[in-house]
C-alpha cells in the first residue's frame, strides 16, 4: 500500500501536470517577491512620488499574479495532472546535467585561463561526455579548429577583447590574440 | 538632387572598393551573434579616418544596411539571430530548414531584405524632410500606443494558450525594468550585479533563449546522434520565381512602408519594424494557421521591413541631424570626425555629397543580392556538419557572441536565458513574448510614465491625441480579434 502511493507520488510528480501547477506557483512567489523589493525604489522627487521607478515594475507584477492564478486555476480546472503523460521524466537528465555543469565551469574559469585553453578544454568535454565522441582523432582537431576560427574572426578581425586569463595563462594568450 | 552625380561619385575608383568592402564587412559582422552593424561601426570609426569624408559614410552606411540583412542568415539556418532585428525571421525562417527547404527560406529572405530597402531608399531621395518632420510630432503618447500596437501580436502567435502568451510578454516586460531607470536615475533589481546597471543584455539574452537553449533542450532529449543537421546536404539557394514573388508583393509593399515610418521614428528601431510588420501580416492574413511553422510571409514582412527601417533610420540623422537609432548614433560620429554636421544645411553646403551618399545606401541594398549569395553558401555548408560539432560551435559561438558584448557575467547572464528558454519550451510556454517584451518594454515605460507625468496623471491623455488614439483602437482590436476567432473555433 505504501509503495502503491509512493510510485502514484512519482508519476504524479514526473508528469507535465504537475509542473503547469507548480511552475505558476513557482512565479507567483517570485512575483510577490520581486514586489517587495520594487517597493524599495524611491523616485527622490517629490514629482515622481505616483509615477516612480516603482510603478512599472509593480504594474507588471500584480497582472503576473494575476495571469499566474489564471494558468495555475486552468490547469487544476483541466485536471491535467491526472491523464497526461510524463515528459520531463523521458528526459536525459544526466547529460543535461553534465552540459549545463561544464558550460558553468567553462564561464567561470574564462577570466582565469583564458578564452584559448578554456575554449578549446570546453569543447573537448562537451563531445567527449556529453555527445560521447570516441574518435580521438575529431575529439582533438575539432576543437583547436574551431577555436582557432573563433579566435580569427572575433580577436584578430573583429578586435573584440576576449579573455587572456592571468598570469601564465595571460602570457601564453599574448601568443595568439 | 543630382543622381547621377552622385552615381559618378560613386563609381569612381576613390569611393566604389569602400562601398563594396562595407556590404561585405556588414554582412560578416551582422551573420555571427553578438556583433551588429552598431558594433561594427564603432569598432571600425578610427579606421575610417584617413578614408575621403564620401568613402568612410558610404563604407558605413553600407555595413549598416548589409548587416542587418545578415542577422537572417544564421537565423534561419540555426535559429540563431545574428542580430536584434532578425528575431521574427528565426522563429519563422528556422522552420523552413527543419523542413530541408532552408534555400527558399533564405531566397526570400535576400529578395524581400533588398526590395523593402530600395523601397525606402525611394523615400530617402523624394520625401526625406517632410517625413521626417511628421516623425517629430510623434509623442510619448504615440509611443506609447504604438509599442502597445506591436505587443498586441501576442494574441495572434499565442491564440492557442493566450495566458501563457501574456505571461511569456511580462517576463520580458519585468526583464526590460531591470537597471537605471530611464526617468529618476535609480538602481531597479539590480541585486548588486554592476553589469545589470545596465538592463538586461539584449543579444546575450536572445542567444541564451533561442541558440544555446535549443542544444540544451536536444541534448536533453537525446536527439544528438552523429548526423547532418535537419534540412542538412547540399542546400540550393533559390530564389523566389515570378508567381511566388507576385503572390507576396502586397506582403512586401505594406511591410517596407511600415518598416520606413518605423525606421524614421526617433527610438523605435528596426526589430521593433520587424517586429510590427509580423504582426501586421499575422492580422492581413486570410490564413493565420500556417504562421509560425514556415510561412513565405512570416519570413517577407520582418525583412522587407527591418530593411526599410534600416534605410528610413537615415531619414532623420541627414534631414534633421537626429539619429533615429542606435547605429545612426555611432553614424553621426562618423559624420563629426569627418568635419560634416548632419541636417538640413548639409543638402544645401554639401549637395554631391549628400547625393553620392543616397546612391550608396541605394547601391548596398543592390549589391546584398550579390553578396549575400557567397555568404550564404559559407554559411549552408555548415549543415553539412554533424549535430555534435555544430552543437559545440553554436555554444562556442553564443559565448564569444556574449563575451562580445561585456565580460562573463554577459555570458552567465546567457546561460540564464538558455535555462529558461529551455524550462519555457518544456511547459508550452512561446519564447518569442518574450523578446517583444525585452524589445518593446522600455518603449513602453518611459512613454507611459512621461505622458502621464506631462498630463498630470491624466489617463485620458492617450485617448485625446488622434494618432495616438487610432494606434489604441487597432492595437485593442489586433489584442481582441484572434481570441474571440480562438473562442469560435
């Protein structure tokens, strides 16, 4: 009975359903929250004391709890959750995951390493882990030549001022770009 | 004026090779994300000092106009905008190439880019003062009316789920509050983040909703495997036949009309024309069904009028001396480090040169046509490229893109567009609300809050001014119209 209602739980939870519920709550809370903070703005004119920097932010909030009440009420109204299928469980969560971890590392360490060594390691573990390339062969000229076109076209001919890295690694950018 | 002065002065050796050069640098810059023609003016003003007054604005205006053609080539192919003013052009253009017809998508694209600025170029050399005199009449209240009129196309993209429309608009609206208010000077949701003083990044944010989360979201679902992309192979640029170019004529003629009285307002821009042309062709439509999923109109109005806008931004920085957009502002440096003052006595100090200039801006929509074909060539042999390596270029490519415009929080602030882009899609939620709330938003603000300030709060000020006025009526029927038709069905 108890591993009944927990795997009901789980569907209930995986389903499409679910989340049109729980995604305007979600947004309504935020949407409360931001609210707050907009009624810190101060316009520091008396002439603006109606129409300050507050009263657009806060014109776009209200109707968003609204439109959120509205999408959350459907939905509930529709008893979605009840029938439809579970997309968001399908999904591919560990490579998603593993994308969207070395995307964040990558433009993190960008300042530090440099846009050369943290382009061409980036691409590497993208087609390595994520797309899970075995050909060393592309998994290695891939990446430098697809750098190596980024760098031409936006450091050298467009003089846009990518990242050098520090130390070192600033030094061996210098080489480049 | 004297055309055909101002064509010899052109053809001749000394300005011809800086015309041809700027087509071809404007095309490069508008194709990758993160660079525009804004950028490419800018980063190319020191060099154009040593070129003639003539060869340096004639090699401007043509990167301009080139460039904002090219943002459709990328947009098309990858669903990624090379630039603000061809948003429209990727939700609709991208579905041709799904369809393995990215060579028609990309001939209209050239073809209707073209004519809608030769339209305007016509304008240019007959009605430029008196247009752009009309254009200054416009308040905050038509502003107003007139940002609300392009937002009324959510109705009609999002008939479906209108509520998840309108929710989709206000992120974008709420997002386009973020930084130094426009009107007091104060810090708005910031939260401590210097690169938010600013807004939110417009193409940072574009890339991150569109380019970067679509990898994520295929990643997500698996569809990676070693293979050309979609509509990939050999694609055959074809241009429109006869009938199907007659078919869409009115199509053309409407948007370029619209993209140049767009283009000539101060502050109104070339996305937001493409953006309105769209919408004007969802309502002209006798078939509304087919918009959205690759539709030869949902692709001829946003760049037969991002074009018109492009060459009707002109209107008022040489007839007046007021730049009508971001670009034309960097344009106007141009002017000055040149010893030349944009306005009405440059026609009479500097006749040939004013006329060689028209000839120019005429010449670069002709030779887009020309141009656009080598690069859409480079350009489609890209889906030749197996999904993964094209999936890590476009990730590579939307970082430098956001890199282009600031440091890593731009890129960070990238990838939070993706995550929600991708979140978005997952719900059924439209992603592109929220791009003409990000575009349209400020427009919005400012204009809403100055009118009502200039009328002391009073509402029925947008109601009194007769421009303003008919805006609010068809903006309100536009809002109305596919709901009530959604209703009906």
């Amino acid at each position: 009975m108890k591993k009944s209602s927990k795997s009901e739980l789980g569907r209930f939870l995986g389903s499409r359903g679910f989340w049109e519920i729980v995604f305007p709550l979600c947004m309504a809370g935020l949407s409360a929250y931001l609210w707050t903070v907009a009624d810190a703005f101060r316009g520091g004119s008396a002439r603006y004391e109606m129409i300050g920097p507050s009263f657009f932010p806060k014109l776009i909030l209200g109707i968003s709890l609204l439109i959120c009440a509205i999408i959350g009420g459907q939905a509930i109204w529709a008893g979605r959750f009840e029938n439809t299928p579970a997309p968001l469980a399908k999904l591919r969560w560990g490579r998603l995951l593993a994308a969207a971890t070395i995307t964040f590392i990558y433009a993190a360490s960008l300042s530090h390493f440099g846009f050369l060594l943290a382009t061409v390691a980036f691409q590497v573990m993208l087609l390595g882990i994520v797309f899970q390339l075995r050909r060393p062969f592309i998994l290695i000229l891939a990446p430098l030549l697809l750098t190596g076109i980024l760098i031409v076209i936006f450091a050298i001919f467009m003089k846009v001022p990518l990242p050098r890295g520090i130390g070192a690694f600033s030094v061996f950018s210098r080489m480049f770009y | 004026m004297d055309i055909l002065a101002g064509l010899l002065l052109v053809a001749s050796p000394e300005v011809l090779p800086f015309l041809l050069l700027g087509v071809v640098v404007g095309l490069a810059f508008g194709a990758l994300p993160g660079l525009d023609a804004t950028t490419g003016v800018a980063l190319l003003l020191p060099v154009t000092y040593v070129f003639s007054p003539l060869a340096a604005l004639v090699f401007f205006c043509a990167l301009y106009i080139a460039g904002v053609f090219a943002g459709s080539i990328t947009a098309i192919l990858f669903r990624v905008p090379g630039s603000s003013e061809a948003i429209m052009t990727a939700i609709e253009g991208h579905q041709f190439t799904l369809r393995g017809e990215s060579g028609r998508a990309l001939g209209f694209a050239m073809v209707c880019s073209a004519i809608g600025g030769l339209i305007a170029s016509a304008a240019l050399f007959t009605v430029a003062p008196y247009l752009a005199s009309i254009a200054l009449k416009f308040g905050p209240t038509e502003y107003f009316a007139l940002a609300l009129l392009g937002l009324s196309c959510i109705s009609a993209m999002t008939a479906e789920n209108f509520a998840k429309g309108i929710f989709a608009s206000l992120i974008g609206l709420f997002l386009a509050t973020v930084g130094i208010d426009a009107i007091t000077g104060g810090k708005r949701f910031d939260f401590g983040v210097s690169t938010l003083l600013s807004g939110v990044p417009f193409v940072p944010a574009i890339i991150g909703l569109f380019a970067a989360s679509e990898v994520y979201r295929r990643i997500a679902v698996g569809d990676v495997a070693w293979r050309r992309t979609e509509g990939g192979g050999q694609p055959n640029l074809k241009l429109p036949r006869m009938i199907e170019f007659l078919r869409i004529r009115w199509t053309i003629l409407r948007s370029s009309l619209l993209g140049l009285a767009v283009g000539i307002l101060p502050g109104a821009g070339a996305t937001t024309a493409s953006i309105l042309a769209y919408n004007l062709e969802v309502q002209a439509s006798k078939d509304r069904s087919g918009f959205g999923t690759g539709k030869v109109e949902g692709i001829a109005a946003p760049e037969s009028a991002n074009n018109a806008a492009a060459v009707g931004a002109m209107i008022p920085l040489l007839a007046l001396g007021i730049p009508g957009s971001g670009t034309t502002a960097v344009l106007m440096g141009a002017f000055l480090v040149h010893n030349l003052v944009p306005g009405p006595l440059l026609f009479v100090q500097q006749p040939d040169l004013v006329s060689g200039l028209l000839v120019g801006i005429t010449l670069s929509n002709i030779l887009i046509l020309l141009f656009a074909l080598l690069f859409v060539r480079l350009f489609a042999r890209l889906m030749l490229v197996p999904y993964p390596i094209l999936a890590t270029g476009i990730l590579s490519i939307s970082v430098t893109g956001a890199l282009a415009f600031g440091d890593t929080n731009m890129v960070m602030i990238m990838l939070c567009f993706a995550v929600l882009g991708m979140v978005l899609e997952a719900l059924e939620y439209p992603l592109a609300p929220i791009v003409l709330g990000l575009v349209l938003g400020p427009i919005v603000e400012t204009s809403l809050r100055r009118a009502l300030l200039i009328s002391d709060y009073d509402p029925w000020v947008f109601f009194e001014r007769p421009i303003s006025a008919a805006l609010l009526a068809v903006a309100a029927l536009f809002f109305v119209a596919p709901i009530v038709r959604a209703f009906r069905a």
